[in-house]
C-alpha cells in the first residue's frame, strides 16, 4: 500500500537489463565471440569480454549505429571491405576483424541490436557455416523481443494494480479483498484507520482480523450482504456502520471476496454537510441576530469540548446559535445531529437515544443537539448524566460501547428553577451552568432589530429586483416599535410583504392599504402598553437595569422613568 507508480523513462531493454545480460553471456559461449547488446539510445544494456575488454562509444555513424538506424541486419566478415569502418579515427588501432549486427524488433519497430563481435581466429570458422551464425542471432532477438512482450504485459497489469490501490485508498470507506477463504490479498488505507491496523495484512485472515458471526457467515454461504447494520471491534477502535459483502464476478479461474466498512459518522457527516445547517456561522449571526458579547462566549465555549447549554425564549435563535457554535468547534465536519425532545413516543425515545445504532452513535466524533432539553423525562436525563461522565452507553444485553459526542443543549425555560422545583436533573444542571449562552429576543433589543430590519430589507430588494423601495421614518419607528411575540420569522413576512407590493418610499398609508397593521394597535397607548410588556418580561427574566436599557436603546434615566410611569419594580418577577 502507498507505492507510487512504476517510472515511464526507461527504455524497453533497460526494464529487463539482467536478462538481456544473461542473453549476451550465453550467447558469447555458445559463439565463442564477444557480444554487445545496446538499445535504441545506444546505451549498452548487455555486454561480454572475453576477448575485447574496451569498446569505442556507440554512436550513430558506427556499425550498431547503422544497424539501428536502417532497422535491417549488417554483416562484416573483413572490416577492409566496410567504408564506415575504415572512416573510423581509431581504425588502425581498432582489434575487431568481423562483426554480425542484428536488430530487436517490438512490435513495428527497432528497439536495440544484438552483435557478435568477432576476433581474428574466429572470423573462418563462423562464417563457414554460412548463415546459421545470422540465423541463430535473429532468434536470440526474436526471443528477447517476446521477453518485452510479456514484460509489458506484467508492467501493464502491475500498473493497473498499483493504480487501482491509489483509487481505492482515495475512498472514505474501508475496503478489503480476500480469497474464497478470507485470506487478505489487498485492501485500502481507509481500512487501516479504521481498525487501528499497523501491521501487514496481506495473507492474514480476516475472520483473525474481525472476528464476527456475521463475517463467518458470508464466508460460508457467500449470500450478498448490502448495508447490514454492524458492530465491530479491534483493540480499543470501535467500528459502528454498514457492511458490504459480494463476489468478484470478473474472477473465473480464483474467487475473489469484496468486503466494503463505511461508518455511520461518516455517512452522517457527508449528509450534514449538503444540508442547510452546516451553512449559519457565528460571524453570519454577528450584529444582527446575536450581539458582540454573545458572539464572543458562543467561540470560547466552541473551541472546547464540554457540552454546552443555550438558554433563551426563541426557539429558532435558539438553534441558529447551536448551529453556529457547531461550525466555530473542530468537529464542524463531521456535522451535527439534533434530537427534539418535544416529543410523545416515550416507549421508544429511550432506544432511538441510546441503542447500538440510536442517535448518540449516529453523532460519534461530532455534535449532538438536544432542542427544548427541558421537556427531556428524568430518567432519560440520569442516563444521558451517566454517558457524559463515562462517553459510555451500556446496551440491555450488558455490552458497553463508547462514544466521542459533544453535546449542546438549548432551552426556552430557567432550568435553576426547574431544578429547584424538581423538574430538571440537578447535577445535570450544574453541569452546564458554567457553559450557558444567555440569548434575549432579537426583538428585545433596538439595535439589532435594526439590523435585521435592514439586512431583511436589502435581502427582499435584491430578491425581487427592486432597488428603489425604501420605508419611511413613521413606517420604521412602527416597526421598530411593534411588538414581535411571534418570532423573527413575522418580521421577515412583513419586510416581504412590504417589498413585493410596494414601489419607491413606503408610507404608514401604504402599509394600511396592505393590510399591515391595519387593525389600529399603533396608537401611544397600544405602543405605551406593549413596552410595558416588554420591560416588565425583561425584568421577569432576570436581566439587570443596565442590560435592559441597553436592549432598549434608552438610557438608564429613560428606564428609570419609564418603570415609574408604568409601576413597575425589580419585585415584579
């Protein structure tokens, strides 16, 4: 595993040089001549010396030169006779009497030459027998020519197989292949990771490797396995996902076993990331939906790992902001998954929390989100208390499996005062309190109302091609001055509403021709009598008079003022 590819410069000789070498060291005793082997870039691969210990470079204009370049045989039974010889500067120096040049032939082409290089007292007697010394050289080419045949034919196969190993180490999923048996043949480094494995696999048993029923199993019966829920161990690494077992049809002659492990993280992780969540960050959030100070505690509980707890009165600010804080962690890829504990399938919310297969294992390695934890039964709160000290869930039948979750709480309630009341685990309580994001109501707080306001504006403009539409003084001080009990998703219908049917300054009147606001709740009085309401809520929750005036947009006179008008004291709660 891991190999790079086999290098493409060498010449089709140099992949065989020690054969080609074994070929000139026969062929030389079988001669009783010296032989030189070169290929087509005249680089000598082969060569024997018994009897000429030097040779001059080979190049292009000398014997085996030519009998490259013209692709046909040369003989020399007297080298007098052969001009290129006798043009050559150590002609007179030079020992060779004959020579015999022979092409190698791959294919179409020439791809280097054989030549017999011949003494003085050879020359006689190898060339009375004619043409069987030519023959018998055409031969030993032909032979190294099949040599490269085959050898391309190994080279091929091996190529395919190293990159069919990079292929499958590029998959997430583990992937092993075996022999009818469960002998390991090859397998990918995802699969490695996954198990923990350090040493080489190839030629153990994967039934040794893994002992489970199930993999004993297909061995057996062979019977196609499709994403079979599965538990697996090795050492201290826990495998929880899906098993994948068939037969290599392609394999005629040797049966081929394909074993594929994706795990359930995995999976969740790639579907978290195309879904919408994986998309609200904090920064997104900053200004308009959460303040300066909110955004800062949301980091700095973010880049740890101990759970955390959201409390405020809108649900979705509530889950924008858990979201947020997700995608800020170091577990942000491997997404998020969310339980809802509004719920009334109390038979069965114990086994879809903590089964093999519930949802804390589906969160393994990522986040886990529990909304409106409040409404969690006790019971489920003592095991979920349980699992945070130990990340272990303990199944009926006694098994113990681990899990690696960090988890997020939100809640529209106070869970001091639930505690307090017995309604909330305690200690649970005091686990989180440390680690609590307090959020106020975006409509709680003049300057991101603002904000959204605008932002929301500008998004619908852009949205509905009209850049001209804009609110007047009276229309924003009503906005900003209505009381949104519903959530921020009424201001968004009414921004909307506002751009899609208006066009240039939108007026009080133009809102009344909409049918915003049209039923009279924006006298002083009705205005009056819901900032009352709305400083009376904040003190109700526990906010100090500097914060509330802060939300407010006033200052702490204006408050003081205001609480005075409309009778209100710190003794309202």
């Amino acid at each position: 595993m891991g190999r790079e590819l086999m290098p493409v410069s060498q010449t089709l000789l140099e992949t065989i040089q020690d054969s080609v070498q074994q070929f000139a060291e026969a062929i030389a005793k079988t001669m009783d001549a010296d032989v030189l082997i070169v290929d087509n870039n005249l680089n000598v691969i082969g060569k024997t010396g018994f009897y000429f210990r030097l040779y001059s470079p080979v190049d292009i204009n000398c014997v085996v030169g030519q009998v490259l370049l013209g692709q046909k045989n040369i003989i020399i039974k007297d080298r007098k006779s052969y001009e290129p010889c006798r043009r050559c500067p150590a002609y007179e120096e030079c020992q060779i009497a004959g020579l015999i040049g022979v092409p190698i032939f791959h294919e179409t082409r020439a791809v280097g030459v054989i030549a017999l290089v011949l003494p003085g007292h050879r020359i006689a007697e190898t060339f009375r027998e004619g043409c069987r010394a030519v023959s018998f050289l055409e031969n030993m080419a032909e032979l190294l020519s099949g040599m490269l045949n085959y050898n391309d034919e190994y080279t091929a196969a091996r190529q395919m197989g190293l990159e069919r190993e990079q292929v499958l180490d590029c998959l997430e999923e583990g992937v092993v292949c075996t022999d009818k048996s469960g002998v390991v043949l090859y397998y990918n480094q995802a699969f490695v990771s996954m198990f923990g494995f350090h040493e080489n696999l190839r030629g153990e048993n994967l039934l040794a490797l893994l002992p489970h029923r199930i993999l004993r199993e297909y061995l057996q019966n062979r019977t196609a396995i499709r994403n079979l829920k599965i538990s697996l161990e090795h050492g201290k690494r826990q495998f929880y996902g899906f098993l994948s077992c068939r037969e290599l049809s392609a394999c005629v002659d040797a049966k081929r076993l394909v074993f594929s492990f994706r795990s359930v993280s995995n999976i969740w992780a790639d579907a978290s990331a195309a879904g919408d969540g994986s998309m609200v960050t904090l920064e997104w959030c900053r200004g308009w939906l959460l303040n300066e100070e909110v955004i800062d505690r949301a980091k700095s509980l973010a880049v740890t790992d101990a759970p955390v707890l959201i409390e405020g009165p809108d649900l979705s600010l509530n889950e924008i902001a858990a979201k947020g804080v997700c995608n800020y962690s170091d577990r942000s890829a491997m997404g998020m998954v969310s339980v809802f504990c509004n719920n009334i399938y109390r038979e069965f919310f114990e086994q879809f929390l903590f089964s093999r297969f519930g949802e804390i294992q589906r969160a393994n390695h990522g986040t886990l989100l529990f909304h409106d934890v409040e409404n969690l039964p006790l019971y489920l709160q003592e095991r979920l208390l349980d699992f945070m000290k130990t990340k272990e869930i303990i199944l009926d039948n006694s098994e113990v499996i681990k899990s690696d979750v960090r988890i997020v709480f939100t809640t529209t309630r106070d869970l001091k005062e639930m505690s307090e009341q017995g309604f909330f685990l305690e200690e649970l309580y005091y686990r989180l309190a440390d680690n609590k994001i307090q959020l106020s109501p975006v409509q709680c707080d003049r300057t991101r109302l603002a904000a959204m306001l605008d932002s929301g504006l500008e998004f619908y403009k852009a949205r509905y091609g009209k850049p001209s539409v804009y609110l007047s003084k009276g229309v924003k001080l009503r906005l900003l001055n209505r009381s949104w009990e519903k959530n921020p998703n009424e201001i968004d219908k009414v921004l909307e509403r506002i751009v899609r049917s208006g066009d240039g300054q939108v007026t009080e009147k133009d809102l009344a021709a909409m049918g915003i606001f049209h039923n009279g709740n924006d006298t002083v009085s009705a205005i009056s009598e819901m900032e009352k309401e709305k400083i009376e809520k904040l003190l109700n929750s526990g906010y100090s008079k500097v914060e509330i005036a802060r939300m407010l947009g006033i200052g702490r006179a204006t408050l003081y003022r205001k609480m005075a008008e409309y009778h209100l004291n710190e003794n309202n709660k």
